[in-house]
C-alpha cells in the first residue's frame, strides 16, 4: 500500500505555489495531495522542491491543517518562511515522535543533523492537526495537543516534511486560512425576497400581514434590493422588537411625487394627491443599513433620496401602496458579515 502511495504521490502536486497570496480579508481552504517522503541517507533532507504551501501569508492570517500519516518513523514538521528551510530568517521545526512518543520543537538556522535514533520496521498511523494563531502554533496528535511553540518573527509561508529514516506518507490532508484582519466585511450570497402584489383603496397605507418581510441579518449591514412596478409612492415601515408598539420608522420611495423620506415613527404626507397617479412607473428601490455607522439609506434606480442615523435594531420591513397598487419583483437581501458567512 505504502508502494502505491509514493508512486501516486510523486505524479501528485501541492494545489498552491509557494507564492500563493490571499486577499487579507478573505479565507481558503484548500485539499493537499498525498505524498510520501523517504530519507535516502544517513542526514534528513527535506523534499525542497514540493513544500506544502499555504494559500496565504502568516502575516496577513492565521491558519490551520491536518493529514493523515504512516510512517515506520518518527518525522519532522518545518514550518518556513518564503526563503524555505535555508533562509536566513530560520524556521520552525516541529520533531513529531510517533514511533518515540516525543514531541518537541526548536527554531534553527537549518543545520544537517544526523539521526541517532532507534528505529522500527512496523509502520503507525496518526492524524497529526496543526493551528496557528496569534503567534502561536500548536500541534495535535489525534486531536491531543502535543506540543505548541510562540513564533516572534517568522512569517510562515510552507511547510516541509522530512522522515527521520524510512518512509513518511501523507494523506486526506487540507489546509485553512483564517481572517484575522480588522475592519474586512464579508459579502454573503443574496437572499430572494418573495413577489408582492400591495393594493391600498384609502388615501393612506396599508400593511397587509403578507407584506412583512424580515431582515435576515439583524444586527449586521445589509442592503435590500427590489424592482417594483407601481401607481403610487411605495411607502415602508422598519420595526424593532417591538413592532408598532415599539420605536420604529416609516418612510416611502417617491417614484410619483418625487418626495422621498423617513421619519421616526408614522410619516406625515404633506399632499397626498401627489403620492399617486393615473398611471404606473417602473423603477428599482434599495435600502442600505451599515451596522458600524447606523446610516440607513433609500435609493430610487441608484441614487440616493435619504439618509438617517437608526437608534434602534431594526428586525422587520413592511410595504404598501398608497391610494392604489404597487408590484415589488426580484427582491433580495445581501448581507455583510465582518466573522464570514454562517453555514
């Protein structure tokens, strides 16, 4: 089996290169092709030519990974920067005893060592994980931590493995860059918003039980996007906890009149035969939260009609026509999220 391994593994190839860089405020995960490792001499000589790369830099994330392992051995983890186990910057090594039961780690200007321990011909398996984070990095055998070492300098961009003697395989193996820069927003797939057909026979609104739409990710910024079709001002609520017992906000996009507002609690319309009309128009409606700031804003086709600061944690939107028929199409909320998407 171990035969079978190494061949596939020398036609295998990492998926990332050693240069592979990661927008800062995005994360990656990425699967490792097996590969088997054997010490040919009497020194331990890491395979230079196909380090295991990270998709990222250890200055702009930090990040963790697993494999499976067999070896007849106990092994070694190098964790380097771009300059690999030479450079002048040194490296981490991690002495990973599957075969002595001994872990241990030191930071090196790489050196030849030679190998002066007992050795076995019975191969054993292990899950060796591995986290970095916060300069520190630790290393787990069978999901137990083995041994963990606080970096200070080294930015980690590969890791090398070299057998002590005999044969090292890897396998099942992936690796994870996680975020850690400040102020990164994570955009997360759209979340259709059903079709609305809205009729109000009163010169005023009204908010049918089906009109009420919430907001998929209270608490974080959002925007919310809709084409609407439509005789009359498009008019809205934006609820608390509470609903209309509570503090909330009413406001309307003004695609007839052309007076676009938002007020804290029930709007006044001054003229409200101009709030509708004869004929229908067409036109796209969005509303805009940041959750750092509290600005909530409107747009009609884009450009921007109003904007004000919310003092509260707006859970619901509700729509209505007013004095006649409004259709809201193609509706979506895009959320931001600073921690990434929920699963």
């Amino acid at each position: 089996m171990l035969r079978i391994l190494k061949n596939v593994a020398f036609a295998a190839s990492i998926l990332f290169s050693a240069s592979a860089q990661l927008d800062s405020c995005a994360g990656s995960v990425v699967s490792l092709s097996s590969k088997s490792y054997t010490a040919t001499s009497s020194r331990k000589a890491y395979d230079l030519d196909n380090p295991i790369a990270l998709p990222c830099s250890g200055s702009t994330h930090d990040f963790k990974g697993s494999f499976d392992v067999v070896t007849d051995n106990d092994f070694y983890i190098a964790f380097a920067d771009s300059g690999s186990i030479s450079s002048s910057n040194g490296v981490i090594e991690v002495y990973a005893g599957l075969i002595s039961n001994k872990f241990s780690t030191s930071f090196n200007r790489y050196a030849q060592a030679k190998r002066s321990i007992s050795t076995t011909k019975r191969s054993t398996s292990a899950t060796i994980s591995f986290t970095y984070s916060a300069n520190v990095l630790s290393v787990y055998k069978d999901g137990k931590l083995a041994i963990t070492y606080r970096n200070r300098n080294l930015v980690i961009s590969q890791i090398l493995i070299a057998p002590l003697v005999g044969t090292t395989t890897i396998s099942s193996g992936s690796l994870e860059c996680v975020v850690i820069a400040t102020g990164c927003t994570i955009s997360c797939p759209s979340i259709p918003v059903d079709c609305l057909d809205l009729e109000s026979d009163i010169i005023g609104t009204v908010y049918p039980p089906n009109s009420y739409v919430s907001i998929p990710c209270p608490g974080n910024s959002y925007t919310f996007n809709t084409s609407v079709v439509s005789d009359t001002d498009l008019f809205f609520i934006a609820l608390g906890d509470n609903g209309l017992t509570g503090s909330y906000y009413e406001g309307n996009f003004g695609i007839i009149s052309t007076n676009s507002k938002v007020d804290d609690g029930k709007t006044n319309v001054l003229d409200p035969s101009t709030a509708y009309s004869t004929e229908s128009v067409a036109a796209d409606v969005s509303i805009t939260y940041d959750a750092t700031t509290k600005y909530f804003r409107t747009y009609i086709n884009n450009s921007l009609v109003t904007e004000r600061i919310i003092r509260i944690d707006l859970k619901t939107f509700a729509f209505s026509a007013y004095n006649g028929f409004s259709t809201l199409f193609g509706g979506s909320f895009t959320c931001v999220y600073p921690d990434g998407c929920p699963k």
